[in-house]
C-alpha cells in the first residue's frame, strides 16, 4: 500500500478514536498554555523570533564553512567526526564501531534523528541490547511503537496505559498506578543498564561551531548520564544542527524551552567537547560525532526552501496543529509529524510523501508560533503546487475544469445557479448519506451543509444596490 493509501486509512480510523482525542485535546491545551506564559517572560518574543530566524539563516547559508570549523574545533580535543551522505551510512558507521569495540549494550537517549535512520532495530538486530531511557521513549519501546510527538514520545498515553504496560513488562503489581512508583521501576531497570553499557548514544540539540561543542537539552538527566558513563559516547545528529557562536544559546536555549513546554530553561543543559581529558575525573574514552546529510544538503541549496533547516525541533507547530490534534503522530507514518514534518519529510524520503502537504488547514498558526520563523504554510502552499504536477490524470483533467469554470465571472455564476438547483433536486431524490447522494463523501462523516436560497453574487448586488433590485423584481412581477 503507498503511503498516502496509508495515510488516508490511519486517519479515518485515529479521527473517531474518542478516547485519544480526549488525551490529546487534554495535553495539547496544556502545552499551549505553558507555552503563552512563556513568552510572556521576554521583553519582546517576536524580536526573538527574528533574531533566531536570522542566526539560522546565517547558518544555513555558509553550512560548509561553520560544520568545518566545528569538526576542527572537536578534533583538537581528541574527537572524532564521521560525515553519513545516507541513513545507512550513519548506521554501518555505529554498527561497525560497535562490533569492533565489542559492544554488548546500548544506553540512548532521545533522538529523531536515530528515529529516522532506524538506528535502534539496527543494533538489535545485530545482537547489541539498546535501551531507550528518556521515560517517554522508554515506553514507547516496550510498546514497540515508534514516538508520537518529536518532543513528548507518550503523549497519547494515560496513567493506566503506563501501569497495565509495566506490570506486564516489569511485573510491577497492578495496583501500582502512581506516578512515583511508575518513574521509580523505570529509573531501577535503566539505572543497571546504565552501569553496564559499554555505548551511549545521544542527539544534539546544537552544534557550536566556534567552540566545537555539543549542546544537549534534557528533562531528565538520562542523556547526561548516557554521554558520561559509557567509555564510548557517540553523537548522531543533522548537519543543520550548527550554531555560529557560543553565545548563540543565551538566545537558543531559552527559546527552545520555552516553544516547546514553556519553561523559562530546560533542566539540564549539557556542553560536551570529547573524550575524558587527563584531568578530568569522569566522561566516555571515546567520542565520535556522527553528522548526517540524508538530503540536508541539497535542501540547503535551495534558497526558496532552506528555511526548513531552521527547525529546532521544539514541537510548538505539532502543538497548535488542527490536524495533528486530528490524526494523531502516528497517523502520519513518518518520523517528523505535523507541520514540520510535512514540509520536511517530502525532501528526506522523496515525492511519495507529498500528500502530507495536503494534511493542513492552512490557518497559519504554525507559522505563527515557530520559534524560528519558518513560513510553513507557504512551504505547503508549494509542496502542494509541486505534487500537483504528478496526480493522476483524471484529478489534472478535473482541475483543468474547475480552472475553466472558475477563469470567467459570468460562466461561473451561471453554472453556479444550474450547480444548485441540480443539488437540490439530487438530494430530495436520496436519502443523506445513501450511496445515491451526490454529496455522499461529506455527509459519511458529517451533517451536510444547508445549500443557500442564493449565491453570494446575488446577495452582494441586493446588499449593494436594493433599489436597483426592487426596481427589477417589481418590473418582472408586472410583466
């Protein structure tokens, strides 16, 4: 089945699942709420908004020069770089690593980008036992799902939900159901595998060029412990991830709490430069960075669309999102959902998603709440056009039509007026929704719109000239 097939299906079936859209509707509001009094907190939000669109752009645009002088900067202290074209370079790259640093087990913590190169079936195919240990991550795996927010893995979950999977999986008992005790089983089986990892693997929420640093972002201090503890530390990230300067991130950080759970900072906010120094009493022996391209760079090349890249992942538009509230992450079928991810996963992993462009009301409120600045819903608006050009020639030759129709004022009301009464007269012959009723692919789902006694066109010309109206009708009733 294509993806769009699929889309269509999974979005039919999420769309009348009640209770997840009460979870949803519940934790989205909470989300948006937080992050409104966040904003409130700087002096000018929008000012800030403009400031990080223009240090991503600076970014983006001179993406050679800032990743090099990175990789320069890491590999004075004993880092390595490893430069993946492709999703499965990334993965032999750690595999190999792995195998030849015979790695038993895997600590990870939160990364979408390992999500989009399949990392973690990879390593559990070959053998290697990888723990998620974000605690949202961590029960989507036991749930063997994939996340369903790039921010928040298990918001679709209720407590029970957690409960009745940890007594199944860690025998917890199944009165069990506070939140203390959930995270606690939790924090006792990562805690052991924590101390007997030979590898951890983490994300980047940004590259410092200048300083050649990796800065993470975290709640829950796992990805600190799996970067730390691990004698090997390694990296994966997008080329993207790049920031100019150090100093960027009293700007950065701040924002990215604050669009994505409105904090005024994230609780733990972690440098790391290398491998453990002489005289440093802790850290991974070895440290590799993994920079992925997987269709980055030719993104960046194009000057109309680059701005995707300016993406920090922070989830606002996901948060606001009609559609998203609708169908739900995993109705999307790809690793990056809502808005960002229909604008980004088209250029990841082809044309065969394009159809996700066509998942949007286009209200504008992504674009309203991007940290960054991104214009997603004109990215749509393009993606659209674009996909337009490869759907099957009946849709093209009904388009063509509607062009036609809707190219000449006069043409169009007057089918406009036929359009309505043969509504009408079709809908008093078929019940609502009966296989006979014309309007049959709305009112499946919906009570179908009363059709009007008039078109707009004639009720502007009353509203504008009454008199004129009048004058006609009494001129037809007397002849």
């Amino acid at each position: 089945m294509n993806a769009a097939r699929q889309f269509e299906q999974d979005a039919r079936r999420i769309a009348v699942d009640v209770p997840l859209h009460q979870v949803l509707k519940k934790n989205l509001a909470t989300y948006q709420h937080a992050a409104g009094l966040g904003r409130e907190r700087f002096a000018d939000w929008n000012a800030a908004r403009a400031q990080a669109h223009a240090v991503k752009a600076e970014a983006i645009a001179h993406l050679d020069r800032y990743l090099l002088e990175f990789e320069r900067n890491l590999t004075a202290r004993g880092g390595r770089v490893f430069w993946a074209e492709t999703a499965a370079e990334a993965r032999d790259y750690i595999l190999a690593l792995a195998r030849r640093r015979q790695v038993r087990q895997v600590v990870k913590s939160k990364s979408m980008v390992s999500e989009e190169v399949h990392l973690t079936p990879a390593l559990e195919a070959a053998g290697i036992a990888t723990l998620e240990t974000d605690l949202g991550e961590y029960i989507v795996q036991l749930r063997n799902e994939p996340p369903f927010h790039i921010v928040t893995p298990a918001m679709h979950l209720r407590r029970e939900h957690v409960a009745a999977l940890f007594h199944e999986k860690l025998g917890l008992p199944e009165s069990v159901h506070e939140p203390e005790a959930l995270v606690a089983a939790a924090r006792a089986e990562m805690r052991r595998r924590f101390l007997a990892a030979e590898m951890g693997i983490t994300g980047a929420n940004f590259l410092i060029a200048d300083a050649g640093l990796v800065a993470v972002t975290e709640n829950e201090g796992n990805a600190r412990l799996s970067a730390a503890l691990p004698r090997i530390h390694v990296v994966l990230t997008g080329i993207e991830k790049i920031l100019p300067r150090l100093r960027d991130l009293a700007l950065f950080w701040p924002l990215l709490a604050t669009a994505g759970t409105g904090q005024a900072v994230t609780c733990y906010n972690s440098l790391i430069g290398g491998p453990r120094q002489e005289n440093e009493s802790d850290g991974p022996e070895e440290m590799h960075v993994v920079l992925l391209d997987n269709g980055r760079g030719e993104l960046a090349a194009d000057p109309e669309q680059r701005d995707i890249l300016h993406c920090i992942r922070c989830g606002a538009c996901l948060n606001i999102c009609p559609i998203f509230e609708t169908v739900g992450g995993h109705g999307y079928g790809t690793t990056y959902q809502g808005p960002i991810g229909a604008v980004l996963t088209p250029h990841l992993r082809g044309p065969r998603f394009a159809h996700l462009a066509q998942a949007s009301s286009l209200c504008g409120a992504c674009t309203s709440v991007c940290p960054v600045e991104i214009d997603l819903h004109p990215h749509l608006l393009q993606l659209r056009r674009d996909s337009s050009r490869r759907r099957p020639w009946r849709e093209q030759a009904a388009f063509r039509a509607f062009g036609w129709l809707a190219g000449d004022g006069k043409r169009f009301e007057k089918l406009g007026r036929r359009g309505r009464r043969w509504l009408r007269y079709a809908q008093s012959l078929a019940a609502p929704s009966s296989r006979l009723d014309p309007l049959r692919p709305w009112t499946r789902y919906r009570a179908a719109p009363e059709l009007p006694p008039e078109s707009f066109r004639d009720w502007w010309r009353k509203r504008k000239n009454p008199a004129a109206t009048n004058d006609a009708g009494a001129k037809a009733a007397h002849s």
